[in-house]
C-alpha cells in the first residue's frame, strides 16, 4: 500500500516519517554522489527528492539518455541504485515543467520548433514565460495540443520504461510529481492562455455542449445566438464587463481549470497504462496573498495527494495558508518544495549581500511547524547552479547549515510531531468564484472585490494571527464538514451559488456563528436572482462602495466601506455599526448560531480600536486564545499530543505581521494556558529543539507559564521548545 496514515508516508509494510531531501543528480558530479547519500542519511533522512528534467535527458536531435553516455551526470540508473543501496526512497519529479531555474523549465528547447503546439494568447500571440535569475524562461506549451502530447507521451514512454523496476515494490520510487504547479506557467489573468485554435476547435466546444447538453440553453445564458456549440468563441475581453458577459466569462474561467485536470489526468493514464502505479501527487500553485489554489484540480471522483511549495518570493502570511488549508480541506499539510536556501542568478554575489543565516533557517523550520506542514520536503537539501544556501555543497562538504539542518531533522523524526495537533476553532471560507471576478474588471459590477479579497479577507486572517488564534483554511466545497468550527469568517459578494447560500444557513442552524464581510448575494452562480440567504436571515444591503467613517460604542474610524444593511424584521437583530444614519453592521439571532454581517471592511489594519472591537466580538462568541505575546508581530502556537507538545515561537522578517517597523532584537513576553490547549502537567520541561543534544533546558511551573516568560528574540528567528512533564 502507499498512502499517507497519520501523518507518515505509508509504504507497504513500513511507515516513513514525511521528511525529504532534494538533491540534483544532474547538477552534481557524479563521483560526489555517495557522499552526498551518506550525509543526506546522517542528517536523519529515509527519502530523497529529485528532479527528472526533460531537457536533461532528451537533447534537441531528440536523443534520448538516461544511462549517462553523452554526460555521467545523466545516470538516473546509477542514482536509483544507489538510493536503493543508501536504502533511501525516492520522489521522482519528471515535470514535464519542473521549474527549479532550468531553461525552458524542464522542457526542451526543440518543442518550440513547430509553433503550432505553443499556447496563444487572447491576441493570438505566442505565451513567453518570463526570464528569472538569468535563465530563459521559454514558451508556455499548450498541454493538450496533439503535436504536445506526442512528444509527451514518447518521453514519458521512455521514462517509465526505464524507471518502472524501481518502482515499489520492486524499486526505491514510492511517489512521483507530474508538472510542477500546474497553472498556466503561474499566468493567472484569463486573457493570457490558453487560445492556441487547435486545442479550442478540439476541446472547446465538446466542453460546452457537455456542460449545455442544447445550444438554445447556452444562446439563452449567453445572451447570443449560434447555429452549433463548434460556432462559439471564448471571450478575450476581461475589462469594462457588463453583468451580462459574466456567464461566458465563467464557463472560459471554468474551462481553462478542465484543461490542466485533462493534462494531469493524461499523463497519470500513462502510468496505469504500464501498470505502474507509484503515489501520484499534484503541486498547488497559490497566487500571493490568496488563500486557495489558483485552480481546484482535485478530481471529484477521487482526491489525489497534494502539496504546496515553500519559497522565499512568499511571506510568512502565504506560507501559513497553505498549510492551513491543505491540512483543513484535505487532512495532510506537504511542503513538496520547503526552501533550503534561495534562487539566485550570481550565487556568490547574492550570498555576500543576502546570506543564508542560521536566524533564517531557524524562522523557516519553525513557521514551517507553526502553519502545521507535516512533511517537509527540503529543497535544497545539495547545493546547485543558480542556488546558494544549502546544507550541503556540490562537492558532499558540509555548509554552514548542516549541523542545523540536522538537529531539526533528527528532532522532528523522533518527537512524535505526527501525533500533534493544535486546537482550532475558527475557520476561514475562501471562494475560488471570487477570486476569479477578482482577474476581470468593470466600471460598475464588483468594484468592491479587491478590497473585499486583499484586504478584508486576507486582514481578518492577519487579525487572528494578531490576536493568536488558530484557524483553518476551508473551501466551499462540502459544508457538512465545517460544523465542528465554533465561528466561521465568509467573505460575501453579490453573487454566491444557491448551494453555499442554502448552506451558510445549515450552519448557522446546526449552532455554528458567521462573520459574514460584504454584500448580501443577489444572484448564484449563473447570474439568476437568487436571495437564499437575504430571506433566512431576513437581511438585504445596498452596494454602495466609497471611504467612510463609522461610529460604534467605543469611537469613530475611517475604513473602506462596501454598503449599508436594512432588515425587514428587527425583532431578531443588533444593530452593532453606523455610517451616519446607515446602518452597516448588525446581528442576528433568528437561528441557534449568531450571524454578524459587516458591510464594511472589518480587518483592522493594525488599528488598535479595529482589532480591539473585533477581539470584543469573537470574545462574545467564546472564541478567546491560550496562547499570548506581549508583541503581536511575534506568533506563537503550541501543538499538543498525548504526552508531549511543541510551543512554537516565530519571529517573521521586520513588517510582516506589525504592518510597521520593528527592532531587529527584542525581549518579549510569553504566555500560554496548556491546560485549555489539552496539556496538563504542574511542572514543565521546555527543551530547544533545534539546540543539538546539548539543547537549551527551561524548567517552569504550568502556572507560571501561564502568568508570563521573558525571552529574546530577533527578526527573523524562530524557536521551537518540546514540551514535557517533569
């Protein structure tokens, strides 16, 4: 078997802690091999990661190699035997685009010969990727081009014919990477990709006609007229919509999403094909400062393993919801890429102005644990081109990060970290549909969304970061598994399907309290009057999107303001805010959990009187933390098991939770509750994990802990303390 059960990678009889190192074969002298295995596995590894570039082993005379005869380093058989002799497991990542500063991104430069397999833009212009740390970026092939898919389909033929006796339960390969944060080449805005005119004549249409089954019912939503669904074009116009151009504007949306599921799905046929069948797992591309993935490309007849990517171009905001929603939506939190180090085009150069500092390994590992990753895949654990920072260097030598690198390894593999969990009662609901509207523009339909997505979304995530309190990060997918949150934040615009709406309010029926942000809906998903939850909780809003101030009990504040609230039944409502005489934030009782509609933009900011009256409102609702720092730019989150737990202190980069300046150094003050977090003990022993053998010891009664502890930290840093009974 091969699978994930609690926490660890399950492979046939024997379990795997979910660890890995990175290490690139083919950017390595073959001779440094073995060393490089043999300090991998000192440092407490059992898996190691590679990537298989295309462009590596195909040249452009289409010759294909991976035994090493045109260059040693090209060996991929040599690599496996020797992971099987380390008695190493192996991720196999064979893209087709893998990304990791290679040229064209994996993919060979004589694809782009025939430009008819190059993806088109709305314009019809062929898709550059763009050109970073001195590498080429190449052009965005379009994925289910025939002419693609043969060159595909006769690499990858070769591929698993070489790799499929080393495959389990034959071999050392138990998972394999197919693409690398399938999105577009990370393209997002829909004018960009993919138009290319045989993949549309070949895909398009059929996709229409299964989702309108009769042209009439598209020509009726579309506002148009056509003969067949062969005759329709997709939109290439985002900007200055009117709401009669949403729906195609959707269904484009919607069908660029079906592509990459369809590319995915090809190249996971070809395995079964020739009945191997590794674990199969799929990257999530997130786009800064969102909290879902740019597409949902988990099939609904099955969910595959997935895992998101750790690098230093995110902040430790981004990083944080990554993890938290593959952990809440999906039950495992994969750092397939968990950075060791940073890209960059002069490694030496960048490694004298920025280096890789114990500090901000330290912040790294421990952000990693606080967001709730449970396997982290280090990447790079072997230094390479275009890179600079690894624990290890090309030659197997050790780097400055080393004896770090292992500490955390060797601690984190034998603590029982697969068994911790932290207590999370608040739950943020993202809306893929919203971030969609975000990529398309109009003078007056959904001017509000920005605000209400950058800043009122991801500021209430900030908010609860502020205040301590954990929280998962939920799609609205399936709403049955959301009533075990004591309080869950939706952000609302004026369209929401008819099923989110119908069961926001099985939510609040079933005891569970709303922090709604918005507008109420007016229409679902195909753009019809729909009004669900208007009606239940007998609420409507006026948009009406300007800067205002609004006035509550304890003061007056300037803030973006999206509308204003009228009730037709006052009986079961609070009015809370005011904008004048409009009313902009109210309650409501008519149902066992409390719902709070904000139609103002309620994230504080980092201002004091915000978060103080959104601290007051949770505190209503029973939603208090345990855990506090005297510094709310500091986080802190303590994740508990049976017998032992972590207490997690991470200390981002200078702005990145404070919205202003902080010192580089500072003492804080720290305090948790154990007890209300599930740990119980009168006296404690805190051990710094990441100290060695000889690690720091802190001896502490439960109560004082609970009163407060000074310790000094900087910026970045991150301190991880196993907790235990004494």
């Amino acid at each position: 078997m091969l699978g994930v059960i609690g926490n660890k990678f399950s492979i046939g009889k024997e379990t795997y802690q979910p660890y890995s190192a990175e290490f690139h074969y083919f950017r390595v002298d073959k001779r440094y091999w073995s060393i490089c295995f043999e300090r991998i596995k000192r440092a407490g590894f059992r898996i190691i990661s590679t990537a298989v570039p295309w462009n590596m082993h195909q040249d452009d005379a289409k010759y294909i190699d991976f035994q090493g005869f045109a260059d040693s380093r090209r060996d991929l058989i040599v690599f496996l035997e020797l992971a099987r002799e380390f008695a190493f497991k192996v991720i196999l990542r064979p893209g087709p685009w893998v990304a990791g500063q290679l040229p064209y991104g994996g993919l060979p430069k004589y694809l782009f010969n025939d430009i008819r397999l190059m993806a088109r833009d709305a314009t019809g212009q062929e898709v550059k990727l763009p050109d970073l740390h001195g590498v080429i970026g190449g052009y965005l092939p379009s994925y289910l081009h025939q002419n693609f898919q043969f060159h595909l389909k006769n690499y990858f033929k070769a591929f698993i014919e070489t790799t499929k006796n080393y495959v389990h339960p034959r071999g050392p390969i138990f998972m394999v990477e197919l693409d690398y944060e399938t999105s577009f080449g990370h393209l997002l805005d829909p004018n960009k990709a993919d138009y290319n005119p045989d993949m549309l004549t070949r895909y398009y249409g059929p996709w229409l006609e299964n989702t309108y089954g009769e042209i009439k019912k598209l020509n009726a939503r579309y506002h148009e007229k056509h003969a067949g669904f062969g005759d329709v074009q997709p939109p290439r116009e985002f900007t200055n919509l009117k709401i009669e151009d949403y729906p195609k504007v959707l269904d484009w949306m919607k069908f660029r999403e079906s592509v990459l599921n369809s590319y995915l799905q090809v190249m996971e046929d070809m395995f079964k094909a020739y009945t191997v069948e590794p674990l199969i797992f799929r990257s999530l591309y997130f786009a800064p400062g969102e909290l879902l993935p740019a597409f949902n490309l988990v099939p609904e007849d099955r969910a595959p393993f997935l895992g998101a990517n750790v690098f230093p171009e995110g902040n430790y905001f981004d990083l944080v919801n990554k993890a938290r929603f593959l952990k809440s939506e999906y039950g495992f939190a994969f750092a397939a890429s968990f950075t060791s180090g940073y890209a960059a085009a002069q490694p030496e150069r960048e490694a004298d102005l920025a280096p890789v500092t114990d500090n901000v390994r330290r912040f790294y590992y421990a952000a990693g644990l606080a967001a709730g990753y449970k396997g982290l895949n280090h990447y790079m654990f072997v230094d390479r081109d275009k890179w600079y920072g690894a624990p290890l260097h090309k030659d197997g030598t050790v780097s400055s990060g080393y004896e770090l690198a292992k500490n955390f390894n060797l601690a984190l593999s034998t603590l029982g970290y697969d068994e911790m969990e932290s207590k999370t009662e608040v739950g943020v609901l993202a809306n893929r549909l919203y971030y969609w509207l975000r990529r398309t523009s109009s003078e007056k339909e959904f001017t509000y969304l920005p605000q209400l997505m950058d800043d009122s979304v991801v500021g209430f995530c900030r908010d609860l970061m502020r205040l301590k309190l954990h929280y998962g990060v939920r799609e609205n997918r399936d709403f049955t598994t959301l009533k075990d949150y004591k309080l869950l934040f939706v952000p609302s615009a004026e369209v929401m399907s008819e099923k989110d709406q119908e069961g926001l309010v099985e939510l609040a029926k079933a005891g569970v309290t709303l922090v709604i942000c918005g507008l109420m809906p007016r229409y679902d998903e195909q753009f019809k009057e729909c009004h669900v939850l208007s009606n239940h909780f007998r609420m409507k809003t006026t948009a009406d999107y300007h800067i205002g101030t609004v006035t509550y009990k304890n003061g007056a504040i300037p803030t973006h303001i999206y509308g204003s609230i009228r009730s037709s039944d006052e009986s079961k409502m609070k009015k809370l805010v005011h904008e004048g005489a409009k009313l902009v934030a109210a309650s409501c009782s008519r149902f066992k959990g409390t719902m709070y509609f904000f139609a103002y933009d309620v994230a504080s900011g980092g201002h004091h009187q915000k978060l103080a009256f959104l601290e007051s409102i949770l505190e209503g609702e029973g939603v208090v933390p345990h855990v506090h720092c005297s510094d709310p730019s500091v986080d802190i989150v303590f994740q508990c098991g049976d017998k032992k737990g972590l207490l997690i202190v991470v200390a981002p980069p200078p702005g990145e939770l404070s919205d202003g300046f902080e010192s580089r150094h500072k003492e804080i003050i720290i305090k948790a509750d154990l007890k209300e977090l599930g740990f119980s003990a009168a006296n404690l022993k805190l051990t710094n994990i990441m100290s060695g053998e000889q690690g720091e010891v802190i001896k502490i009664a439960s109560k004082d802990l609970k009163e407060g502890f000074p310790m000094k930290v900087s910026f970045p840093d991150g301190l991880v303390f196993l907790v235990e009974k004494r």
